[in-house]
C-alpha cells in the first residue's frame, strides 16, 4: 500500500490531480490496478501491463477530464473499451451518473463486473453501437460525453454529439494530434448542433519522467442534432460530414 500511495501521489501531483489524491482513492485505485492486470492476463484489454503504467496512461489521464465535467452530471463515455475514462471517473467523482457504451461486448462486461466488484453504482455499461443507441431515447439527455481515443474527430462527433443535451458538451480525450484533425472537422461540428469551445492542452506524465502531449477538445452543444444524424456506421466512414 506504502509503496502504491507513494506512485499515485507522485503521478497524481505531476499532472495537477491533487484534488483526487487521499488514501480512500489510493486504497481503491490500487485495488481497481490489481484487478485491471489480473483480468488483462486473460482478457487482452489494454496493452498497458504494469502498476506505473496504469497509474499514469490510464488513471491520471482519464481523470484529466473530470475538471470539466459540472457536479452531478450524466455523462455517456463512448467506446469505453476496458473502461477508460469510466471507472478512474466514477471512483473519483462519485457525484457522476456515468452509461460507459462500447460496441464490444466482451469489454462492456468487464466495465459491468468492475463496477459492481467495487460498488460502482454510479456507472451503467450497455454493449452496442453509439449510431444506433443515439437514435433511441438516449438521444440528447446527456449533460456530457466523453470519448478517448476513439476515432478521427469529424467521426467521434457524429457518435457522440447527437447523445447530448442542448447546453451540454463533448469532450473529446485525444493525442496532440487530435488538435490537427479541428481542421478537418469545423463541418461536422456544426451541422450536427456544435460549438468549439477551447482546446485544452497539457503534457501527461509518468513516474519514469516520460511525457506525452494531449489535448481535450471541448464541444458545446447550442441546437439540436438534426434527425437524419448519425447516420449507419458504413456511411458515416464512407462520407465524413
Ligand atoms: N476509451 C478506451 C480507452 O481509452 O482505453 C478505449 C479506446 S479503443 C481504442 C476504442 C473503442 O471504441 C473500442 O473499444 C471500440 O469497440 C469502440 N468503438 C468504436 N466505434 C464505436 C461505435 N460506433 N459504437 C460503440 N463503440 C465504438
């Protein structure tokens, strides 16, 4: 536990998460760390396979995301994949209602099993595809949608920006490249009801002093997704807004 604290406090300081570090978390993380290895052995879920890179690829830059999200709001993670951001989220901010969706269904049961192994009842996983959940009544009744690493922007926004409410954001968890793909995606963020807000940039940090450049791209939603968006996934890949 010594051991862990010491790591968690060190990568959580060096990326400005001080608000997240006390011994309740550290107790879980350390837990969820564990579990996340052991269930990986079998599983292949993340490439990630050691306690310093969990710590800081997966936990502190999932919840270099929570800054942004207000209290208390819902918030669909799309393509979740092992539960990234969901499950550093919904152990930091219990105050969130998080749906982690992922069209793979061996990934969304690992969120489920996770969750309710360590009493995560803030966190709802369901296992399809965003397209077509976003034109059921999850449409628009999110305050907040989050993806990381999910597709090139113009893409991820057709998937996510019909799930949120008017008022509400997307942020979208990217590498320093995402920043580029902005260009490329100003038509698409506004025929589907968006807004670019800003572009937050920081360097993530790990415990051996690598550093990697990211950016969270924060879209307002100012108008209703107009009902023809998301279209089928084929035709979404084949003519990007
Ligand atoms: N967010 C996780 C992370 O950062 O570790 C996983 C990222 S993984 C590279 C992308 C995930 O998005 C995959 O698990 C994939 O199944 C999911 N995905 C891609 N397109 C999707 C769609 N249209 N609907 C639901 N899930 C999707």
């Amino acid at each position: 536990m010594e051991q862990f604290y010491a790591l968690f406090e060190q990568v959580f300081a060096q990326n400005d998460l001080q608000p997240h570090v006390n011994e309740q978390n550290a107790a879980t993380f350390e837990k969820l760390c564990s579990h996340i290895l052991e269930v990986n052995k079998v599983h292949n879920l993340t490439a990630i396979r050691d306690v310093p890179g969990v710590v800081a690829k997966h936990f502190a830059d999932s919840l270099t995301v929570a800054a942004f999200i207000p209290d208390g709001a819902s918030v669909i993670d799309v393509g979740t994949g092992g539960g990234f951001p969901t499950l550093p989220l919904a152990v930091a901010r219990q105050d969130l209602h998080i749906t982690a969706i992922d069209s793979t269904a061996k990934k969304i049961a690992h969120v489920q099993n996770t969750a309710q192994l360590f009493g995560l009842s803030n966190v709802k996983a369901i296992a399809c595809r965003a397209e077509e959940l976003a034109q059921t009544t999850a449409r628009e009744s999110f305050d907040v949608a989050t993806a990381r690493a999910v597709s090139e922007l113009r893409i991820l926004c057709e998937i996510t920006l019909p799930f949120v409410k008017v008022g509400g954001k997307l942020l979208a968890m990217k590498a320093a490249s995402g920043e580029k793909e902005l260009a490329d995606a100003s038509n698409a963020i506004f025929k589907l009801g968006g807004k670019l807000t800003v572009v937050h940039k920081f360097t993530l940090k790990d415990a051996n002093g690598n550093q990697e450049e990211r950016c969270i791209i924060e879209i307002a939603k100012v108008k209703q997704t107009p009902n023809n968006f998301p279209r089928q996934y084929a035709q979404i890949l084949k003519k990007p807004l």
